[in-house]
C-alpha cells in the first residue's frame, strides 16, 4: 500500500514548515548550496532524481522537480486560505484530486494557478514515470507586497470559483503564456553569482504573462470545449494520445489526414477538439514541443546542435536554429551558453 504524506499549513507557518521538513526527511538525503538552494536527493527505495528548493523574496520558494518515484507516490495537503502556487509542468504527468476543483492531469507544457481559497486533496505521481516542473510558492499577500516593491499594480481578479478550478488543474489556456519563462527557470543549470538576479528575473516574467492571462478572456468552464463543440470521453482521449503519435513520428510527421484516421474522427473534428483540449493548433503544439526538448538537450548534454536538430525532427541545423529564435529570441549557442 502506498503510503500517504502529508503538506499543511499557510507558507512561511510553523505547520508547513514542520511538514515540509518531515516530508523531506522521509523522502531523501538534503544537500545544501551557497546560494539557500536546498538540494533534496530522492533515496534509492524511494525512486530516483531530485527536488530542489531556493529561497526568493518575500516568502517565496522556487522548487524544481525532476523525480520518478518507485511504487507511485501521494501527497495529501491541507492549505488555508491565501496559499498561493504556481506551477509549470515540463515533461510527465501529475495527477491532482482537490475537493472543491475535482481531478485531473497536470501535463506537460500545462501550467496550474491555485485559488485564493482553501485547498484539500492529495497529488498522485504515477509509478516510475518522470516527473519535471518548477513551481513557485508563497501566499497571494506576498505576492501582492512583492508586485507593489516592483511599483506594478496588484493582480486581477482570478475569476468566478468555476474559472479558478479550471486553472488549478492546468487547463486554462490563458495561463499558456506563462509556462516560458517558468521554464527558463527549470532548464537553467548555471551556477554563477547572478543566478539568483537571473531566476528573479524570470519570475518578474511570468508574473508579468500572469498578469496578462488573468484578464485575457477564459475558454467555458469545462475547460475543453468552446461553444457549439462537445467533445465525448473516447474523443478527449483520442485526442490526448496526438503529442505522442506526432513525437514518435517527428522525423517524417504524419499529415492532419492521417492523425484523423489514427483517431476515428474527420480532419475538422481533430483541428477543433485539438484547439480545444490545448488551445492551439496541431502545429504549433508539435513545434513546441520539440523546441522545449531541444532546449532541455542544450542544457543537459553536449550534443553539437546539428545532432540535437536532428533528434527533435529538424532536417537541418539551419531550420532548427530558425525556428529555435522565432521561438526563444536567441540561438541554439546563445541559449546553451546563458544557461549551462
């Protein structure tokens, strides 16, 4: 039986931080850095990778996750009112059940905004599967003493309770924009003195894409469909196995006609459920997947970037480092040297 551990109490309190340590402590082996960074190594019976801990201003942490967990792993929490997290899923699968939201996946590029109210449910990590994200953590009143240091306004309103359950469990599509510099965040390894100005940085930039998705306009709350468009249960999973197929097929992709019959559906149903489900078109979530696992490649190994082109689909050096600076404003080199 799996067992369960337990997170509680506003951030910054005795209870969480009495928690957070327990849950630690029986999880994996703590290593500190110069920096705060608190490096915590899962034990070989636990499973395999890290979770890492920094301290920011104003009461925030930033925690990256790079785990698989051995036998599946679960988490209840019980957080107050005013518990604020913000979490950017880069690669897996995270499985959230909260009383008031319900459940669901938090999936890759997704990207989960709690609610101003109180929290209550567990997290499942699913056996052995590898489970990368960076959150951060605080309390929505830091957040706004943080965004006042930084003479900007205070946050919008985060919306009727329907609309805040469908951000919680990562299907807001307004929220997409954020996932960028979220992800610079996970992806920089560079251990320098300006690191922390670097991470604060990135966080100023995804407060700033919160900002602006927090008053862009939601989709319905069912968080799949636009109007006049229902989706059925085999159709949504139909649709949740495309990534996939385009992924293992990247060096030849297979065309939008193709992927319909793969999934039992007309080309047009596909293009409107696809948009749907992920907010954007079959294309552009294919490019941008491949561009996130190349920019994970630049970081973590030292492929020249003609093979690293060459694993994520690209025919060419040349169109991968196109497409690489439409979509990060640098090049494969640049992006490679600013974050190893």
């Amino acid at each position: 039986m799996t067992r369960v551990h337990q997170l509680a109490g506003a951030a910054g309190s005795a209870v969480a931080e009495e928690t957070s340590a327990a849950y630690y402590a029986s999880i994996a082996q703590a290593e500190e850095g110069h920096d705060g960074t608190v490096r915590h190594r899962l034990r070989p019976e636990v499973g395999d990778g890290t979770i890492e801990v920094t301290p920011l201003r104003s009461g925030f942490h930033l925690v990256r996750y790079d785990v698989a967990f051995a036998g599946g792993h679960q988490v209840a929490f019980t957080f107050p009112g005013g518990h604020f997290e913000l979490e950017h899923c880069v690669d897996g699968r995270l499985h959230i059940s909260e009383t008031g939201a319900g459940a669901g996946d938090l999936r890759a590029r997704s990207v989960a905004l709690s609610p101003r109210g109180a929290t209550d449910g567990v997290v499942t990590h699913p056996d052995g599967e590898r489970y990368r994200a960076v959150s951060i953590t605080g309390t929505w009143t830091g957040l706004e003493s943080y965004l006042g240091g930084l003479g900007a306004g205070g946050l919008p309103p985060t919306g009727p309770e329907s609309v805040a359950r469908e951000r919680y469990l990562g299907r807001s599509a307004a929220l997409r924009p954020v996932a960028g510099p979220l992800e610079e965040i996970y992806l920089h390894r560079r251990s320098s003195p300006g690191r922390l100005l670097f991470l604060e940085s990135r966080l100023v930039a995804a407060l700033a894409a919160l900002t602006d998705g927090l008053t862009a306009p939601e989709a319905p709350a069912d968080g799949r469909e636009p109007a006049g468009l229902s989706l059925a249960d085999h159709e949504v999973a139909a649709l949740r196995r495309v990534p996939g197929l385009l992924w293992q097929e990247r060096h030849a992709p297979p065309t939008l006609a193709a992927l319909a019959r793969a999934s039992s559906m007309s080309v047009r149903r596909l293009t409107t459920g696809f948009r749907a489900l992920y907010g954007m078109s079959v294309g552009e979530y294919h490019r941008g997947q491949c561009l996130d696992r190349a920019a994970a490649l630049l970081v973590e190994t030292d492929w020249p970037v003609a093979r690293i082109a060459h694993e994520v689909g690209y025919a060419s050096a040349g169109n991968f480092g196109y497409a690489f600076r439409r979509d990060r404003g640098t090049s494969p080199a640049r992006f490679r040297r600013a974050h190893s």
